[in-house]
C-alpha cells in the first residue's frame, strides 16, 4: 500500500505570524521606559512592521518569489539580531518585549524552513513513485524469466494479478485523498467569496455613512465618523481572512495537482503489467536463452531499485534531517525566548511558545510521516523474491525506528502547546478556541498522528485573533 507522505497543509502560515508579532507589539505599549532594550525593542518593531508589509502583499497571491523570501528573511535575521542581547534581561516590561518579539522572528524564520520540508516530502514522494516504476519493471521481467523457465505462466499471472490489486488500491486510497482535498479547495473557495462578499458590504456601508456624516449636523458627525471607522475595520478583518484563506488554497491546490498526476503514473505502472500479461500468454513457448535474458534484465532492474533505495534512505537521513533540524533549531529558539518573557508579556509569550510547540510537533509529523511511508516501501521490497530483500528489510527497520521516534516527539510537542495555550489569558470567545485547540492538542496519540489532522491555527476561529483579544495582566 502507497502512504503518501502528509503535508505541511497544518503549518502556521507567515499570517499567524504576523497575528503574533502583533501580539508581541502590543506588549510594547504597556512598557515603561527602558533605555538600551526600548531602543531595541522599537527599532525591532519597525523591521518586522517592514517585513509584515511584504507578506501582506504576497499573500494575496498564496505565493512569494525569491526575491519577496530573501527580504523577508533579512528582516527576521536583522531583528532577531537587534533584539538578542536584551531578551529578558532583567525582566523588565521591554527585556520581555524583546523576548516575545524575538520569538515571533524565531518563527518566522521557521516559516521558510517549513516550507523547504514540504518541497522535500513532495520530493519524496515523487522519487518513491519513481521507484514503484522500477519495481514494476523488475516485476515484469522476473514474470517472464519464471514463465519462459517452466512454461507455467500461472505463477506469474497470480503475481502480476496481486501487484495490480495493489496499484488499484493505491489509485483509490489517492482518489479518496484528492477527492477530501477538492472539497477542501471548493470549501475555501466558498469561504473566501463569503469573506470578500461581507467585505465589500461593510465597505459599502462605511461608505454611505461617510455621505451621510458631510450632511450631518456637526453634534452627530463625530458618532457618524466613529462608525465608518467601525465598518471599515470590520471590512479589513474580513480581507485580512480572505488573504490567509487564499494562503491555504494555495498550499493545498499544488498537492491536488499532485495526487492527479501520481493517479496516472500509477495507472501507466498498470498499463506496464497488462502488457506483462499478454506477452506471458504469447511466451508460453519461450526458449531458454529467452529465460536467461529476462533474468538479466530483472537483475539489472534489481540493481536500481537498491540504488534508488540507497539514495532514497540518504535523502532522508541526511538532507530530510538537516532541513528539519535547521526548522527545529528555530522553533526551540521561539519556545526558549518566550519562556524568558516576565508577567508583564506573559500572554503574548504564551501565544508565541504555543504556535512554536505546535508547529515543532507538526514538524517532527511530517518527518515521522516521511520515514514510516519509506519504512513501508522497503518492507514490502523485503517480503519479494530479490536476492538483496535482506538488506531491504533492515532499511525498512531503521526507518520504521525513526518514525516511531518521531512520533512520540511530536505528541510531546502538541502536548507542550496545549499547556501553552491553556496559560493564555483571553476574551470569552477566543478563550474557548484555544482551549478547544488545547484539548485536541493534549489528546494526541504517537500512533493516532495519521488520524490527526485539520486546519487549526492560532487566531483562526472566528474572527482573526490579535492584540486587541489579548486581557491585560494585573500588573499593567
């Protein structure tokens, strides 16, 4: 059975990002002065306002070019830099600023690593697919040495009829995956077009009023006028939604595109064993000396499904593993730095910590998803009659050893984030969103992350959450 490597489709987007770094701005302004860490803490705020500015106009797209990446990297870096030496200090209001600002850069730099993992699982997929091609290539030749040796077709027919079983199974389970994912799109789009609709009347009613308000008499403009600046904020809430949603549609239609295209490798792999089949039925007579050059061509098929598997298993020992401990590194960055944050930016820093937990338990998901789809490819190679299956079969052990590992990390990771949330203080509404996405969060098993899945994210329920949802301490 093909397991398709899942995606990162969970991943906190640049836009709670920058929902977070609103969070963490907002701290700010409680703070007293605080000399050298103040001058940090403004002059990091203008950076990453600069670098929110860009991700704003991608957004819209779902999508950035290299140039928008390298920009908004520098920003995360220059921030991160300015603010390192003042992150929590003393303790004071603007050391905890610097600590939670630090944080929102930490993840934000994770961000573009993120998104390198899920080309690399994409990548993944894509070769095992390609290695599937060539196991149907040993496949047919074998079918054919095994034929023309004992002029008995009926083995190879039995073998031929179970690998297309398998395919066919596979062409389904890929089906049912796209066919959720169309939804999914269908239902975005839907959300979108609601979200820009709602926008468009709280712009046309902020407009009316701002007509009505130059008729007024003066006594009632300034109420008029408080109005149409309610409406209009309301009005970018809901363009702000409609970006994040189009962020998301666009992570998910590549992988729909995907899923089509491996639909139909699959069924030319069927193809391939069809044509097996009638040249069985014709071979029936072969000649020894046709038996012998089949057996040479499935060794020679044998010997690139070992060194696709070789290179498979280093692609995920080593360049997987280098790009999720660069994503890693930053998270845990973004966890320690919010940990330094004193009382005075506690909420803001559990938000920050939270988003970072969570993002390193998917994360460490998708690494232990990588390793036990690959795990399964390679047992399911050590169960066929290859001379080298021995050799499969360790490969499918240590990788099944990795992805158990990486399992037990990520639920400790999600566990983490559910404390983080619990800790922040909130209105009402958004207070039973993070405590829902707290108790989802807490109840997540090793062996039930396949099973786990959706599209929280902090901020995400209802109405976008930023600074203004945030309570203030006792103390400020």
């Amino acid at each position: 059975m093909t397991r398709t490597t899942p995606r990162l489709s969970r991943r906190r987007t640049r836009g709670v990002s920058l929902i977070l770094a609103g969070a963490g701005l907002a701290c700010v302004g409680a703070c007293n002065r605080g000399g050298d860490s103040e001058t940090a803490v403004h002059e990091a705020s203008i950076v990453l306002k600069s670098g929110a500015e860009a991700d704003r106009t991608s957004l819209g797209t779902g999508s950035s070019n290299a140039s928008a990446v390298d920009y908004r990297i520098r920003r995360l870096e220059e921030a991160l830099a300015t603010l390192s030496p003042h992150v929590g200090a003393d303790g004071a209001a603007y050391e905890s600023a610097a600590a939670v600002l630090a944080a929102v850069s930490e993840n934000g730099l994770a961000v573009e690593d993120e998104a390198r993992v899920v080309e690399l699982t994409r990548e993944l997929d894509n070769r095992k697919t390609a290695m599937r091609g060539t196991l149907g290539q040993w496949w047919k030749h074998y079918a054919v040495a095994r034929s023309s040796a004992t002029f008995d077709p009926k083995d190879s027919i039995a073998d031929l009829n179970r690998m297309t079983a398998m395919l066919q199974e596979d062409i389904e389970q890929i089906r049912q995956t796209k066919s959720v994912m169309d939804e999914k799109i269908a239902s975005l789009t839907s959300q979108i077009n609601e979200a820009m609709d709602q926008a468009q009347s709280e712009r046309e009613e902020a407009g009316r009023l701002q007509l009505e308000s130059s008729r007024a008499a003066p006594t009632e403009t300034p109420a008029l006028a408080e109005r149409v600046r309610e409406h209009s904020r309301r009005a970018d809430s809901y363009e702000f939604q409609a970006q994040r949603l189009r962020t998301r549609l666009g992570q998910i239609e590549p992988d729909a595109q995907e899923k089509a295209r491996h639909i139909e490798r699959l069924q030319t792999q069927m193809n391939l064993l069809e044509e097996s089949r009638q040249q069985i039925a014709e071979r029936e007579r072969t000649s020894a000396d046709d038996a012998a050059a089949a057996r040479r061509a499935a060794a020679k098929s044998e010997a690139s499904l070992l060194e696709q598997g070789g290179a498979l298993n280093d692609f995920v020992e080593n360049d997987l593993r280098d790009l999720a401990s660069s994503t890693e590194r930053h998270l845990r960055n973004a966890i320690a730095n919010a940990g330094k944050a004193s009382d005075s930016a506690k909420d803001s820093a559990n938000l920050a910590k939270a988003s970072a937990q969570h993002r390193l338990g998917d994360l460490y998901a998708s690494v232990g998803a990588a390793h036990e789809s690959l795990s399964d490819l390679f047992l399911h190679l050590g169960t066929l009659s290859l001379e080298n299956a021995s050799r499969f079969t360790e490969l499918g052990q240590a990788r099944a050893a990795s992805a158990t590992e990486a399992r037990e990390q990520a639920a400790e990771a999600y566990s983490g984030a559910a404390r983080s949330l619990r800790a922040v203080r909130v209105r009402s509404e958004s207070k039973d969103a993070l405590n829902a996405l707290a108790d989802r969060l807490e109840g997540v098993e090793p062996e039930s992350l396949d099973e786990f899945g959706g599209d929280e994210t902090l901020g995400d329920e209802g109405q976008p959450m930023g600074e203004d949802d945030a309570q203030p301490d006792a103390d400020d």
